[in-house]
C-alpha cells in the first residue's frame, strides 16, 4: 500500500517542515507559544500549522486515509478512535520535543508513521535541524540518510532514557526507579522520537515511557524493530498504539535487555 508512496510521504514530511517549523526555528514570539495542559505541555504556531500542512497533503497521497494529529486530538478527543477502525490512518506529531524547539535547540522532529487496524505499517522521523530523516517499512528495516540501521550487542552498562518525572504519576516514579540500579545509566528523556532514533543508532540501549499516546510511540517503534529491535509493556506484552497497555512499557535493542528494562520496572532486580 506504501511501498510506492515512500519517497513521497518523506517529499510530504520535508515540505511541511521546511514551510511551517524552520522558519520560526529560534524565531517565535512570546504570543506564539501556548500551554495545554500545563507549564511542561506547550503548543506553538508551528506545531498548529505544520499538522494543518500534513494532514492536506499525506491525505491526498493516500484517498481514503485520515489523520490522527496530536492537535486535531486536542481540540476533538474523539478523533484518536479512528486508530481502532479499518481505515488506513496517518498518526502526526508535528514538532515532537516542543520544549526544545521553543528553547531554539535543534533536539526536536515531526514524526509521521501510517497504521492500519492497529498495524503500523511505515514511518518518518524527520529532524529538520540535525538533517536526519529516519524511515521504517514493515519487513524492509529502517534507514538514516538512506544508511541501514541495524543493532548489535549492547556494552556492559544499560543506558536507558526515560519519561521526564514532570510527566509521571506517582506509582509511574516508583516503577520507573527501579532503573536506579547498578549498571543501569538512567536519565529522563527529551524528545521521544529522538530517543528511539538513539535506540535504533546502537547510542543507547533502550527507552522506557510511562504514556502511550501513538503520535509519540508509533513512528519510534517501528523505527526500533525494524533496526532489530523490540518491545514490551510491563504485563510482557507487545506494545498497542489502540491503547489499553500495562504502564510503563520499554523498547529496546534486543529481546535480553527489554526483558531486563521489565523485570526492573517491575521491581525484581
């Protein structure tokens, strides 16, 4: 279904960044910046118009398909249920790290990934001011700069990224401390999509997050298994961009270390 729209999605991906984020890159006003639900929860102009810009054109590319949005969620929480039906759907986080992008430092993408019935099929992971363009395709691994990615063995120390403690509930911080361990090297995380690019890259061995909202997860994932990595939530289950999953939930290089990243955050050492 994708195959032959590759090269185009990213075409997509690139434009909207080039016309939306770049341009306001260490540029924004004070009145351009919002908070949503918090002081940690911001929203810019260029996060608004950069989803606009991708949901027009991803779209046309695919007739029939629709786009879940991190703003068009907002504004309608009832749009995130199209991830649960039958049609072929475009999951948007359009400036992924937004606190980064409004502190003007170059740690932050726009993440596209195309899903169907619960199926992440393809992905984008685009960080316009680090010139890295990250694509994934389901049983066609996942590229940087058109370089194969692919894990091997990890070192002796498990360098692990983790949800920033601002974003965590309570039972969240007592799970995810079970990291505060000897060999482990646990540090709270800047943008999402980000940390599983250094996953799939072999710079750190895995991530372990305590939300699970699919613009955040969806692109990274897939980025992350295709390079040879996996998966697993705290019950041991693959992780569902639908939702319902056991929290926190970690990925990972390979089977061994998210087993291990499990079992800690499940507070067996």
């Amino acid at each position: 279904m994708i195959d032959d729209k590759l090269s185009d999605v990213e075409e997509a991906v690139r434009k909207a960044a080039a016309a939306e984020i770049v341009p306001r890159y260490r540029q924004l006003a004070a009145h351009e910046i919002v908070e949503k639900s918090g002081p940690h929860d911001l929203v810019t102009v260029a996060d608004r118009l950069a989803e606009e810009h991708l949901t027009a054109s991803l779209t046309r590319l695919l007739p029939g398909s629709v786009v879940v949005g991190e703003e068009a969620v907002h504004a309608d929480p009832s749009v995130y249920d199209a991830l649960r039906g039958d049609a072929p759907v475009w999951i948007v986080d359009p400036v992924d790290g937004t606190r980064q992008f409004v502190r003007g430092e170059p740690g932050f993408c726009t993440l596209v990934a195309l899903a169907q019935r619960g199926e992440v099929l393809a992905s984008w992971t685009y960080a316009p001011a680090l010139d890295w363009m990250a694509v994934a395709v389901r049983g066609g691994g996942a590229r940087l700069n058109g370089e194969v990615l692919r894990l091997g063995p990890g070192g002796e120390t498990l360098r692990v990224a983790t949800s920033h403690p601002d974003y965590t509930t309570p039972d969240q911080k007592r799970a995810l401390l079970g990291l505060n361990v000897e060999g482990v090297d646990a540090r709270p995380c800047g943008s999402a999509g980000l940390e599983y690019l250094a996953v799939a890259k072999g710079e750190l061995d895995a991530v372990a997050f305590s939300w699970e909202l699919a613009w955040d997860h969806a692109a990274g994932l897939l980025l992350v298994e295709e390079a040879g990595g996996t998966d697993r939530t705290l019950a041991g289950e693959r992780f569902r961009i639908t939702g319902g999953n056991a929290l926190p939930f970690t990925a990972g290089r390979n089977e061994a270390t998210v087993e291990r990243v499990v079992r800690l955050l499940g507070g067996d050492a």
